[in-house]
C-alpha cells in the first residue's frame, strides 16, 4: 500500500454512490408526498402545500449556498417579491389570466434584480461576509418597499388574493379545493426539483462546483467567476421568486414579513440543518423544519426559537454536511467495507 492510499473502508461514497442515494430518497419522498392526501387528514392537505413552497424556496439557496459556495440573505426577499408580483397583477382585472402573467413578472424580476445585483457584486469583487451584507439589505429594503407602498402592498395588512382558475390546453382547473391545490403544488415541486437537479449534474452545474471548490483555480482556466456566479444566483432568485408566487396562491395572503430579515435567516437555518449540498436534504429541511417551527410556536411560544437555535448548534456541530449528509455516510457504510 503508498503512503498516500487510502484504506476503502474510510473512503468517501463514489459519485455514481451519492448520485444513487439522491435519487432514490427523492423517489421516495415524492412517493409519500404524491400518497399522503389517501392517508392524512383534511388539515395536513390544506398546510402542507404552504410548507413545500417553503422547500422550494430552501433548494433555491442549496443551489447558491452549498454548490457555488455562496451564502445569501435575500431568499426571502425574492419570495416577497414573487409573491406581490403575482398578487398585484391577479388582482389588475386583465383580459389575461393574471396568473400566468404573475409567474412572468415573478421570474423577470428575480432574473433582473439578481442579475443586476449579482454582476456588480462579483465583478467588483465582493464575496463572504461583504455580500451577506448586501443580500441582508435587499430583504430589507424589499420588506420596506411593501410596508411603504401601502396604496398597492397593503402596507403590514398585508394583500390577499383569491386561488385562480388554471386553464390548460382547455381543461380549466379551479384551485378552490384543497386536494386539487396539493397536487398542483406538489407538481410544481417536482418541475422545481428536476430542473434544479439536472441543473447540479450539468456542465454548468460541475464549473459551479470547480468555482465554490478553488475559484482561482478555475479563473486561471479561462472561466469569468463573475458571469457563473451571476447566473446561478439569477437561477435561485427565479426560482425562490416562483416560489413565492406559489406561496401567495395557496395562502391567499401576502405581507412583508415574508421579506424580512427573520424569515432570511430561518431559511439558512432551515437548509444549515437539513444539508446544503443536497437539493433533497433542503427540501425536505423547508418542510420538516418550518412546519416543526410552526408546531413548537403553538405550543411554546415562548422558547420555540429556542429550541430551533439548539437544533440549528447540534447539526452544524455534529452532522457535517447538515442531516442529509449524516443519512448519506450512514447507507454508504455497507458498500465502504465491501472489498
């Protein structure tokens, strides 16, 4: 054996391993999900929706934070933004259904702001901390532009909306029952999903990695850091925008609050405990997570947030790679000490 062998039974899990693992978890998540209305109450099917935009919205900064090494603090302004986007052109009475139109403007606007945001940033070298900062001040200005813009927000009433009817290739969908509203979410979870994923394990997805893992590196190579950072952070701006605007729908009921500085960081939280390299690990950490949340606030509402900080301290400090990354090396043990 060389000095620099390594013994197979401490070998990290194959590519071919992890990506197996991957897909099989997401398999069968999306089998429990696409189940769980036949064996869950009438509540489970109303709330959930709610919390797998809040999923969504967690593998939008997977994608920035743990695949291109970028931590932001302005996913939930771009959920804000989504969500207002959708709600004031649905209820602008167009000749067009202003649901559609809404997604448009939701991920015009991610791609723009973000894009804008993001080229100036990178090009002027700002990273790490500098740039939480900035991400930081987008939700808040973002939560005072709506608190502002009363004439139009509702200011911190808040803007309500009514569920649209769908209308595709003549078939009209009303999504005014519960059921129906799961399974459209939960379509949109999935198209979320598979386009992120095959977005990961693309050429793009592989120069991200090679950026997050030595940008230098990958800058004396011939790539601009400064266009792929751009993108991708436009990518996860799109996609937390979509997201929102999913969100609005299904709740009825937008505020500025979905922009501020508390929902940013329970959305690092949510993907720094469920794993930030794995789209499913943070899906999941959307919806375990926030509906734990919601569960301890009802019955603690007074050491909820800290029960959340000590799960938040246990899982940076004793599962690396978050959750996700625990449950991946725990099933790859058999195929490690198989020689």
């Amino acid at each position: 054996m060389t000095q620099n062998s390594t013994p197979q039974s401490l070998e990290a899990p194959s590519k071919p391993q992890r990506l197996r693992s991957e897909a099989t978890i997401a398999a069968l998540v999306f089998a429990v999900l696409t189940l769980l209305p036949a064996l869950a109450d009438g509540y489970v099917v109303y709330i959930l929706p709610q919390y797998m935009t809040f999923g969504v919205l967690a593998m939008s900064l997977a994608l920035l934070w743990g695949f291109t090494g970028i931590l932001s603090f302005g996913q939930a302004g771009f959920f804000a933004i989504g969500g207002y986007a959708v709600g004031l052109l649905m209820s602008a009475q167009l000749p067009i259904n202003g649901f559609y139109l809404g997604l448009l403007a939701a991920a015009l606007s991610g791609a723009v702001i973000a894009g804008l945001i993001g080229y100036f940033l990178f090009s002027a070298g700002v990273r790490d901390a500098y740039f939480v900062l900035v991400t930081l001040a987008l939700s808040i200005v973002v939560e005072q532009i709506a608190v502002s813009q009363s004439q139009w927000t509702g200011g911190w009433n808040g803007m309500f909306l009514m569920r649209p009817t769908l209308t595709f290739f003549g078939l009209s969908f009303e999504l005014f029952d519960d059921l129906t509203v799961y399974y459209a979410v939960l379509i949109f979870v999935l198209l979320a999903y598979v386009a992120l994923y095959r977005f990961t394990r693309s050429s793009l997805g592989k120069i991200v990695v090679g950026i997050r893992e030595n940008e230098v590196r990958m800058v004396s190579l011939g790539v601009s850091s400064t266009f792929y950072k751009t993108l991708v952070f436009s990518v996860s701006a799109v996609v937390a925008c979509l997201a929102g605007s999913v969100y609005a729908v299904h709740s009825g009921f937008v505020s500025p609050s979905l922009g501020g500085v508390l929902f940013s960081t329970e959305v690092v939280v949510w993907v720094a405990i469920a794993g930030r390299t794995s789209l499913i690990g943070a899906l999941l950490g959307g919806i375990i997570v926030s509906s734990l949340s919601n569960f301890l606030s009802a019955v603690t509402p007074a050491y909820w947030q800290l029960v959340i900080g000590l799960i938040f301290i246990l899982a940076i400090a004793y599962f690396r790679g978050g959750v996700a990354g625990a449950i991946e090396r725990f099933f790859s043990k058999p195929f490690k000490g198989a020689a």
